[in-house]
C-alpha cells in the first residue's frame, strides 16, 4: 500500500522472503549480525522469543522509522534445542533422533513499529515424527539437503513425508514465518495488509 511506513524484513532467509512475498507487500530485507547461541538455561521457546526482538532491534537501530520484523525459529525435542545442521552427518543424527518423537517448532515474531514499539507473538507447531530407517533418513537427506532448516525437515518439501501429523494454529508458522500472526502486528503497528485490516 503506498501509504505503509517503509517495510523491512529482518532476515536473509529465502524461506522468509517467499512468505512474506504473499502478501504483496513491498519490502527489503536485510540480515541482523546478532549472535544466535543459546543463553545458559534459556529453554528452546525463550530463546526464539529472545532472538526475534533482537534481530528486529538490529535492524530497527540502522533504520530509524522503518517498521521491522523480526522471526526466530527454534526446534524443541523434549527440551534440547535442535538448530540448522548445516552438514549431512548433523542432519542425519538429528533426524535419527526425532523419529517416532514429537518436535515442538517455536516460530517467535517481533514487529517493531516506527515509534519503537515492540510487538510479539509466538506459534507453535508440533510434528510427530514417523519411525524411519536410517536408509530413508539418508536417502532424504541427500535429496533435500535441508542443511538450513532447524530440525532438517522442510514440511513445504519432501520432509512432510517424515511427518505422522501436524498440529498447528498457523499453516505458515512451521516454514518459519507464521503470516496469521504477522497480519496482526502489521496491522498494530500501521502497516494496512488490505484496506480495514
């Protein structure tokens, strides 16, 4: 809408980008250089809420009026963090050990609006694993190479032949940016996504 503050999406994530491309909204991108460790006893959930503000700040620091958004995605099985795995062998073991489990995704959304409000959600999805093979394990992950994708499994891909079911309250949330929610803030924060919304 061309009466929107400038828009920009705090990632370099293609998966973001494509999402947020929906809604035919014009925006840039840009990555915050923030450090996406784990604090000491952060749970999973605490520490995709904590790195979505943080990305959005970083952002919102550089662009003064701009409306950002920030998102953080972390995988929780049954309390351990499961992050990107970035080679085969991590992917693998991380696969091998979530299946017949249940993985909770925590997909954490930040917007902060042109006069610094901060504004949250979070969405969260469980996925029950399949019990599989390590032959198929294998066999998947050399297909989709999902190196970039917190707990390897891309559910928009081949990976949601891994998954047994899906619970979620945002189909958008498990591909990393949950846009029910965004909608929302956006719209809180003077961001018209459709006229009256």
């Amino acid at each position: 809408m061309a009466n929107n503050p400038e828009l920009i999406l705090a990632s370099s994530s293609r998966y973001r980008r494509e999402l947020l491309n929906r809604l035919g909204l014009v925006y840039s991108a840009e990555a915050s250089d923030i450090d996406e460790a784990a604090l000491p006893g952060e749970t999973p959930l605490e520490t995709s809420r904590r790195l979505a503000v943080e990305k959005a700040r970083f952002i919102a620091a550089r662009h003064p009026g701009a409306v950002v958004i920030g998102s953080d995605q972390v995988a929780d099985l049954e309390g351990r963090k499961l992050g990107k795995p970035h080679t085969r062998e991590k992917a693998i073991a991380q696969l091998l050990d979530m299946q017949g489990k249940t993985v909770t995704f925590y997909t954490a959304l930040a917007v902060i609006a042109a006069d610094g409000t901060v504004r949250e959600k979070l969405s969260s999805v469980r996925v029950k694993m399949r019990p599989l093979s390590r032959e198929t394990i294998e066999a998947y992950v050399d297909r989709e190479q999902p190196f970039d994708c917190a707990g390897s499994a891309k559910i928009e891909k081949l990976g949601i032949a891994l998954m047994a079911s899906v619970e979620s309250d945002d189909p958008t949330s498990l591909i990393g940016l949950p846009l029910i929610a965004l909608t929302t803030l956006l719209s809180e924060s003077g961001v018209a996504v459709l006229p009256g919304l």
